[in-house]
C-alpha cells in the first residue's frame, strides 16, 4: 500500500480530538488508509445496511458494541449517530475515541456542526499526489501520462486502465452521491454537464452560459454546481480580493479535483491525444493547483488559494497567502524555458511589492533552474 502523507495528521489529531473525521472524493483511499493504518482501532463499515440499521434504530446499543477506539465508515448514514457519539465523548473525556469517514462532504459535515462542532478534527483526503507517488516508486515518468492517469488509488493498486476505471466512477459518483444529495430524474442531462464543465477547466465560470448550452435553467446549473463541489469533484478559485487599484475580474474559475478524471470526461482516450489538445495548458494548470492544495490538506490546513486577473489581462495564475504574505506563481505546462514567463510576475510585482523570492514560475520541465530573472521549478518538485 503506498503510503499517504496525511497519516501523520490523523495520527496527531487522535491525539487531540476525542473524534477524528475524515472526509474527501468517492474512491481516493479513505478506507484503505484507515483499515492499513489503523490497525489498533476497530473498522465498522455503515454501507453495509444491516449494520447501517442496527446505528439508525439503536444508536445507543450500536455505541456499546462499538464503544471506542473504532473508525465508523460512511458515518452520514446515520445522522441521528452524531448526537449518541457526542454525548458519549462528553462523558468519557478521551481523545481518539472515533474516527469517522465519509464521501458525503455536505451529509457529513452538517452533522458534525450539529452535534460535534469543538469535538472533531476534520481532515481531507484527495488523491494520489505527485510527492506521494514519487517517494512509492510509482510517478507515471511523463507529464502527459500524469495528467491522464491523474491519481485515484485504485488506478495505480490494480493496474486499471483510465479508459476503464473512469466511465465506472462516473456511473457509481451518480448512483451513490449525486442521487443522495439530490434528486436529479435526467442523468444524461446531468453527465453532459459534466462534460461541458471539464471543458472550461481554468476558464472564468460564466453559469448562464453552460446552463444554456446544457440546456438547463441557471438555478438547476447553480444547484448541480454545488452538487460537484460538495462531493470534491470540482472546486472554484477565487478571485484576488484586494484591487491594488486596478479593475478586477470577479467571477472565480472552475477546476477538477483530479486531471484523470477531467481527461476522461474530455472524451481522452489515450496520452498521446494530450499532446495536441487544446486544453493541455488548462489540465497542466489544473494538476499544480490540485498539488499545492494537497501538500495543504495533509497538513490538516485550509489553503487560502487566489488567481489575480485585471481589466487588461494581466494575470498570475495561482496567488498562495500565508501568514500575511503572498506568493506568486506562474504555471506554464512548456518543457521549454522561456524568459518572458516572469512577465505576469514581475508585472504583478511593480504594484503589490511582493518579494523577488516569492515569484516562481512551475513549467513542463523535469527539472529546476535558477535564473536570474527567478526560480523555474518542475512539476516533479511541487512543493
């Protein structure tokens, strides 16, 4: 089993939290990392529906049995569970009592402010980073296989081709957690809006006119929207807030949680086809910005992740703020060096007074430079 950056974390927390949640997109390895690594807590499993019932018409009995030190998995299947587990905690006063999973980001997290707000450490496991592949042996060694395989574990544990582990998660994404978030009657409506938001990865999201080509009204498009983002399979970057006096866009753009799948929905059914697609550049984008926010993730932090874009164009692709500070970068899915990549930067630089060390341009490359115009980083050391 490779081995997950973010283990150190959960370990950490149950050390803190008498509850420990972790949540994240359908089949990026919840179960396998808490079954492998944590082999000293007890694994009870609520997609199992007799187990399922047993903790929706005796929750307190259920709670006897599994008493503490055990990982509840797809815990939002039974939210009246939450309330048992908090008075439970309340009286033992213990830390690493529970820990629970789910896929149900919306589900799960409702719950929790409910009945175990202050109680619970809350985690998010993404798939496969490049750093954790890396270090397991098992980075596809092109950057165009990595966009396309993307990270999903069962992709790389069971030598699954993308062309077939993606149309299956996609099919099971729809039955299991779209239907449960929502009652959507027309999937095919709902798979090709799929479709249409991969094809605007790293574009500025404009609702009105993907529910118009969908042909769906823009509140259903603003629902089904909200729908993908609560189960992790898109996200939006915000905007820049600060105007440095300049006109600012204010619309945020819209990202996949994992290329592979963006690849799939693109109707990519090879490597090689990315050599000349024209979203390369945009899937590229894609896969950095997912790297940074996982680094962040395992770490058990939120990522305050920014594009900045004025009335003329200029723009900087990903602005990370941390501690008061900026940092700039520029993404460019080229292997080739070119100077004029800082262009954006330096630009951005002239007005916010952001630091010559905080500028850095991450390109198709397998390798770091330092240039006296500043730091080009390769995607293999995103970090």
């Amino acid at each position: 089993m490779i081995k997950r950056d973010i283990e150190n974390k959960i370990r950490y927390f149950t050390g803190k939290f008498p509850v420990v949640t972790l949540t994240g997109t359908r089949q990026c390895g919840k179960s396998t990392l808490l079954r492998h690594s944590f082999s000293d807590y007890r694994y009870v499993s609520l997609e199992d529906t007799d187990v399922r019932q047993i903790a929706l018409e005796d929750p307190r009995g259920f709670l006897t049995q599994y008493d503490e030190k055990t990982i509840i998995d797809e815990a939002q299947h039974a939210p009246n569970l939450f309330s048992y587990i908090q008075t439970k905690v309340d009286l033992a006063e213990k830390t690493g009592m529970y820990i629970l999973s789910g896929s149900h980001n919306f589900l799960l997290m409702e719950n929790i402010s409910q009945s175990l707000a202050g109680r619970t450490a809350v985690l998010k496991l993404t798939p496969f980073s490049v750093q954790e592949l890396e270090k397991a042996g098992k980075l596809p060694k092109k950057i165009n296989q990595w966009l396309f395989i993307g990270g999903f574990p069962r992709i790389y544990d069971k030598n699954i081709q993308p062309a077939d582990f993606f149309p299956s998660y996609i099919q099971t994404y729809i039955e299991h957690d779209v239907r449960t978030l929502k009652n959507i009657t027309d999937v095919s409506a709902f798979v090709r809006f799929l479709k249409l938001c991969a094809a605007r990865i790293g574009q500025l999201l404009n609702v009105s006119s993907l529910a118009n080509e969908c042909g769906i009204s823009t509140p259903t498009a603003q629902s089904w929207l909200s729908v993908l983002e609560t189960s992790y399979v898109i996200y939006f970057l915000r905007p820049y807030y600060k105007n440095f006096n300049k006109r600012l866009v204010k619309s945020p753009k819209l990202y996949f949680c994992d290329t592979g799948l963006a690849s799939s929905l693109l109707g990519l059914k090879t490597e090689e086809q990315l050599s000349t697609h024209y979203l390369r550049g945009e899937l590229f984008e894609n896969m950095v910005i997912n790297e940074h926010i996982k680094q962040y993730y395992n770490e058990g932090k939120e990522p305050n992740f920014y594009f900045w874009r004025d009335s003329n164009q200029n723009e900087v692709d990903l602005l990370i703020e941390k501690g008061g500070n900026l940092r700039a970068v520029e993404i460019k899915a080229s292997a080739t060096l070119k100077t004029d990549f800082f262009g954006g930067l330096k630009h951005f630089q002239s007005f916010s007074g952001i630091a010559d060390d905080d500028l850095s341009v991450i390109f198709g490359g397998d390798a770091d430079f330092l240039t006296s115009n500043g730091k080009f980083t390769s995607w293999r050391n995103i970090g």
